[in-house]
C-alpha cells in the first residue's frame, strides 16, 4: 500500500473538526513554518520537493513562488484556485470537503511564505457546501489563534476569505479568476504581465490549485527532499487522481506519481478494473481538455514498455501516441461507448464555457460542436471529418488563454486515433443512430488486458 | 421563497444588508466591487432570480454601474435572468456523467415534470436544467438543486422520482 500524504487520516471520523485534525498531527506544518523557518526557507523547502502544479499545467510551485515581485509598500496576494470545472475531475471537491483543514494548513504556510497578508479562496459557486465547510473550517482555525492577528505569537497576520464563483469554466484559468474575483467576468487576461507581477488590484499575486498547496504541509513537515523521494523523475511526490466512467470502483485515488496505468485501472486497489466485466476502449487521462488515447496506447507506449502514472510518461510520444497528465481527472470508456458522440459532448462544454474574447474559440469551438453533431446524427460528409482537424488547427494556439487548446486536442485526438469511427457514421448514417461501432469493427480488437492485483 | 416580478420594487431585508457589510468587509477599501459575485447569490436566494430591479439596488449599494452588474448576472450560468421553479434541477450533462446515464436520467425527468428543460411547471414548483460539469464525475450521474447546492450523487430514475416526490410533500 503507498504511502498516503494527503488522505492519511480521510476515514478518521471528525477529521474535518480542528480537534480531531489538531490530535492527528495536524498545523504542526505552521508551528514549523512561522516559529522556525524564514519564509525564504519555506520557498526553498517546496523548490527542492520538486512539486508541480496540481491544476493541469505542472508547472514547478516553488519556481512559481520565486518569481513573485517583492516591491516596497505593495500587499502581495495568494490566492487559492478551487474552481475546479475540468470535466473528469473531482478532487479537490473530495478534499474540501473530507479534510478541509489541510486545505486551511496549507494556505497559513503558503501565505507565510510569500508574505501575505490576505488570501482568499475561489471556490466554484456551484460548491456551496463545500464554501460552508471551509468557512467553518476558517473559523475554528481562526478561534484557535491560527489565522488573524500576531499567530501562534510570532507577529505574522493572515486573514483567509472564500470567495464563490458564479459558475464559469474559464475562471479556472488564474488570469479569469483574478478578474472574477474583481467583481468582473471571467475573461482571461493578455499576459505579460503576469500576475506574479500584477494579479489582483494589479497586486503581485500566487495563484495556485487546492491539491498543491495541502501539499505544502507534508512537504514542511517531512522537508522537501523527503517528500522528492516519492515518485519517479522529476515527477515527485504523491497526486490526487480522479477516476471516472466504466470503472468498478470510480472515486480519488492518492498514488505514488510512476504507478503503472494498467495497475490503476485493474487493480483492486484502485478502480478494480472495468464495469460489468466489459473490456476497455479508451481513456481520456488527464481531465477532458488532454488527448483520448485508444486502451493499447493507454497501457503501454508505443514502445511496448508499460505506461506509467506520471507527467513524462503520460505525454510520452507527444500528441501522436501520448496524452497528459493535466489535472489528474482519469475517465475510462468501456467498449460500448461512442466516441464521436462522446467527442461532441466535450465540444458543445468547450462551446458553453468559451467567454467569447477570442474569435478562433468563440467562433471555432460552437463550429466543432454543430460538425460533430450532425456527424453523430448520420447527417455528416466525409469532408467533414477533415474540415474537424482544419478548425481544430486554426484554434490551437490563436488564443490568449489555453481553453481554445483544451477544445481542440480532444477533437484533433479522437480523429487521430479513433478515424474509422467517424468515418463509419458517415458512410451509416442510419445504423450509427442505434447502433455503436464498439471494439467489433475494429481490425485487432483490443485484447482484454490481464489482471494485475495489487503489491 | 419570495416571488418577485418582472417590475416590482425590491427592498433588501436589514439581515441582507448585513450580509453585504460583512462580505464587503473582506476585501480592501475600494475594491468594493469585488462582493459583486457573493452579494447575487445572497440575493438570489432571498428573490428566486435577478430581477432588473433587483440587479439595480446591488449596483447602487455597490457604487457601481448597473450595467457592470448585468454584464457580470449574464456571464455567470448560476444567476438566473428569469425567474424559475422554487426547486431547480440541475443535472450534469458532461461527458463522465453521460457515459454513466445522465442523458437518460434528463429525458426521464422532462417526463416526469412534464416540462422542457428551462420551463416550469404549472405550480411553480419546478424547473431543470442540463449543465456542464459539476465537478463530482466518479459519483455520477448527480444533480444539485439551488441556493444552498444541495448534492444528489449516482442516481437512477427510481431515485429521482423519490426525490421529486419528496420535494412535492415539503
């Protein structure tokens, strides 16, 4: 069983009360932090974690934390990116909700570090529950002399706010979160320059994801090079991992980063293998914005060495054999789903969420969606299948922030790997209404992977 | 809840107004507009939707335009520019949830309320709604129903016609 950083104590009842947290270890990471570290020393500590961002991009946290502008008389911000939208992924929603003080612990730490005085938490609107839980959490917390003014005694001040979303995909990326919190719509911002120089109220500001701040307190406690053991490569430490679909056992997973694929899908201590005994088709690995990969690719590299759960091997082979590792969201299809049908349904999201700064995305993700539609529909033309890739092209890359990306990779993917399928609703535009083109047609089946249990 | 109309006044509650000070409070002076998103939920839940007028008074506590206030209302898919249902069935219709049910799960409710998606029902009951992810894809198909957001995961029809049933008794 690996070790679990994150979800040690999930089942222990109470766990989201400061008590029951408190008895379980918990704030010894701010105890540590503010009376004997620098912040300069906490920054160091998560640089030599090796930690990435947990939101989708991977970028190195402690590096982010390193470039944020330091001037005279200016408040600094770190702000929390609980907007967690990506279609698939659902864990920071599990740990707000479960354990919401690690979320608390964390941001105490990373504030200290970066020297901020306010922070504040965008939590999705649609999560009330969740805002309610972490309100109460910052409560207690606050009660406890934990947040407020001159903490534990050592002159450092932090007040922590949530703050709801009004339900917008987009203010999941930070320069639209930054807007949304301004009290303004979600339209991401041109960059430079960064909000690392001028974020909220043009202040230097951190954005970052739930999951890696709750990080940081494992990494203070144990120290960064403790936690840089765990995983593989410059993909250290442990990852949330929301799996999704066909599965026997859906749900989050902590892993150790390096966990084959094929043991995460099939063993029983993870999602237990595919539902109702089907075989698996396909699996989107990273959130609904990577590329889907065919289950062969899933398993292993074009290559023939397994596939394993980490940033390098997941986007091993680029775009024409790999995906990414993005946010952790895992979906599995079984046989009996269609891929085009499938493929619409992420576009028409795309289509939904775009904000409409950019015509490529505005006008390009609602043409991908009405295409595939009349595709899945048995009204479509072989050209349209080629016209799919074409608009995905001029999209990729023409826009300020990456949700014109997120909508053309998975169109661009499914036409890569899975182009008979598409090209078979074309020429039965009849049978594709009832009928889905499963494994059967396919010239080798995909064989029913073997059962790997758990060490 | 209240029902408000298309073009009757409103007056926030001093409990509302309250609320607004305290969310206000968070951020720092001058950057007032910020409790621009918070204060439309709280309104919301108190009025049912966003009326113009409504819309209006939230500017004017604010210092703010009104169309700041509208163009925000109608970016965000949580506000609602018309008024709805007392109970608002929000059902995720994004691609994990659907490879579990959920358009299934959609169809049998217009059945079952015998409304199309965005109408409601006679006696002002219900309404619902497909929307995009609701962030909860390894326990789907879920719905959620408004202000408080409350969570129903891994249902099936049987289960939403329970749930339907309950709220009708309420």
């Amino acid at each position: 069983m690996a070790r679990k950083l994150l979800l040690e104590h999930i089942n222990v009842p109470g766990i989201n009360k400061f008590d029951v947290y408190r008895q379980k270890g918990g704030y010894r990471a701010v105890e540590k932090a503010l009376k004997t570290l620098t912040p300069d020393e906490v920054v160091e500590e998560v640089k030599k974690s090796g930690l990435r961002g947990r939101g989708g991009a991977g970028f190195p946290t402690g590096m982010k934390w390193s470039f944020l502008a330091k001037p005279e008389g200016v408040a600094r911000y770190l702000v929390c990116n609980a907007d967690e939208s990506e279609p698939g992924t659902f864990k920071d929603r599990y740990l707000m909700t479960h354990i919401p003080h690690a979320l608390i612990e964390g941001m105490i730490v990373s504030s200290f570090a970066l020297g901020a005085n306010t922070s504040y938490i965008y939590v999705r609107g649609e999560m009330m529950p969740q805002i309610r839980i972490l309100e109460k959490a910052i409560a207690e917390a606050k009660n406890a002399g934990f947040l407020g003014k001159n903490i534990l005694g050592t002159g450092y001040d932090l007040e922590l706010y949530v703050q709801p979303g009004g339900g917008a995909y987009i203010c999941g990326e930070e320069t639209a979160l930054l807007e949304s919190l301004e009290g303004k719509r979600g339209n991401p911002r041109i960059k430079p320059p960064f909000p690392a120089i001028a974020g909220l109220y043009g202040c230097p500001t951190v954005v970052n994801n739930v999951e890696s701040i709750a990080a940081t307190v494992p990494i203070i406690n144990d120290g960064g090079d403790e936690y840089a053991k765990i995983g593989i490569g410059r993909s250290t430490g442990t990852k949330l991992i929301s799996a999704s679909g066909n599965l026997v056992r859906p749900g989050v997973y902590e892993i150790d980063l390096g966990l084959p694929v094929e043991e995460f899908i099939y063993s029983d201590e993870y999602c237990g293998g595919i539902a109702n005994g089907k075989r698996l088709k396909a699996t989107v690995a990273g959130g609904s914005s990577v590329p889907i990969l065919p289950a062969n690719l899933t398993l292993k590299l074009a290559n023939g060495e397994p596939r394993l759960m980490s940033y390098e091997s997941l986007s091993e082979g680029g775009f024409a054999t790999g995906s990414m590792m993005g946010s952790g969201g895992f979906i599995a299809f079984d046989e009996d789903q269609c891929i085009v049908r499938n493929t619409w349904n992420f576009s028409r999201f795309y289509h939904h969420e775009s904000c409409g700064q950019c015509s490529p995305c505005r006008e390009g993700t609602g043409w991908m969606e009405k295409v595939l539609h009349r595709i899945e529909y048995g009204h479509g033309k072989m050209s349209d299948i080629d016209l799919l890739v074409d608009v995905s092209k001029k999209i990729e890359g023409n826009t300020i922030c990456p949700l014109g990306d997120a909508a053309a990779w998975p169109v661009a993917s499914a036409i890569r790997h899975f182009r008979d399928e598409f090209e078979w609703h074309v020429k039965e535009p009849i049978k594709c209404l009832d009928t889905n083109y499963g494994l059967a047609n396919y010239a080798e089946p995909i064989a029913k992977a073997e059962v790997t249990t758990g060490n | 809840m209240l029902k408000v109309e298309e073009q009757q006044p409103v007056e926030f509650s001093s409990a509302l107004k309250e609320k607004f000070d305290e969310i206000i409070s968070r951020y720092p002076k001058g950057k007032q507009k910020s409790a621009l998103l918070p204060m439309l939920h709280e309104v919301q839940a108190e009025l049912g939707w966003l009326s113009p007028n409504a819309m209006d008074k939230v500017a004017a506590y604010l210092d703010i335009q009104s169309i700041e206030v509208y163009e925000v209302a109608s970016f965000y898919s949580m506000y609602f520019l018309k008024p709805q249902g007392k109970y608002m069935l929000e059902v995720c219709r994004t691609g994990p949830c659907c490879l579990v049910g959920a358009e299934k799960l959609m169809n049998h409710i217009e059945q079952n309320l015998g409304v199309k998606e965005g109408e409601v029902t006679s006696d002002g009951l219900f309404s619902w709604r497909g929307v995009e992810c609701l962030a909860a894809c390894g326990y789907g198909p879920v719905l959620q129903i408004g202000p408080e957001y409350t969570f129903y995961e891994n249902l099936n029809e049987q289960k939403v016609d329970e749930l339907i049933q309950d709220l009708r008794k309420k």
